[in-house]
C-alpha cells in the first residue's frame, strides 16, 4: 500500500461549524428532518467558496478515485471565545467535538457530489484555538495497492 502524490490540499476560510442534531417535523406526510440555518449556512458558505476558487478539481479527483481509497487531513482553527483574550495553548479546546467538525466539513465538500466521502478510509485531524482567523485546511492523498 502506498500513498502516491502530495495529493489535493485546499485552506477554507470559514469557520469551524459542528454538524448538529437534526430537528424533526411530523407531517401528513411522515416525518421531516431538517437541520438548524447555522448549520445550512455553513454547508452553503463552504459550497460557495469551493465552487468560486474551483477547489474540486481534477487532483481531487484522482486522488478520491485510487485504488483503496484515500486519507484525508484536516486542521480546525476554531474561534476562541469571545471572553478569552489570549490563547496559551492552541490545541486546549471546548466545543464542538472533533467528530462533529469532520462530518460538517466532508458534508460540506461531499454535497451534491456522485462521489461520496465513504471513498475517505483514513483521518488525521486536529482542532485548535484560534484568536482571529478561524478555517478549515484539509488534504486528501489517495491510495494505491503497490
């Protein structure tokens, strides 16, 4: 097994939203479930910068598409509260959950997408403090059975 390229690697300048429990609505229909408009806010201003920088390109692509699927590394810059005035460690976050962040952030990229993020086999991702540049910076590197 071997990791081929330096892969596909994008900074997105928004910031860090965790992907949060659906809400519910019973219908005539059945049951409709929808997400809060932060998290939709979220999902579009990550669709938007993607789509107006062309980040799906074809390294995307090709590295999503290998053999055995892909890694993908993910760097969360999560906005200090507003309270804290300075940041002693970085990596000494609260909320949101790390697992949360992920599932936003593929959601997000993975949207309307024929290609699904299960093809991602592999994480690598961190959160930390940030004073006053929250993002998103995420790498993904295929992998290939050699």
């Amino acid at each position: 097994m071997t990791v081929q390229s330096d892969g596909w690697h994008a900074v997105i300048p928004v910031a860090p939203v965790a992907t949060p429990r659906p809400n519910f609505r019973h219908t005539d229909k059945g049951v409709v479930t929808f997400y809060p408009d932060k998290y939709n806010q979220f999902l579009d201003d990550v669709g938007a910068y993607v789509d107006e920088h062309e980040l799906l390109d074809a390294t995307f692509f090709d590295e999503m598409n290998r053999e055995l699927g892909a890694i993908a590394t993910i760097d969360f810059y999560v906005q200090a509260p507003k309270s804290q005035k300075r940041i002693n460690k970085v990596t000494r976050t609260t909320a949101p959950d790390i697992d949360n962040l992920v599932k936003a952030i593929l959601d997000a990229l993975f949207r309307g997408l024929k290609i699904r993020d299960s093809r991602i086999v592999g994480l690598n991702a961190m959160k930390y403090s940030s004073m006053d540049n929250p993002r998103i910076e995420i790498g993904i590197k295929g992998i290939d059975a050699k």
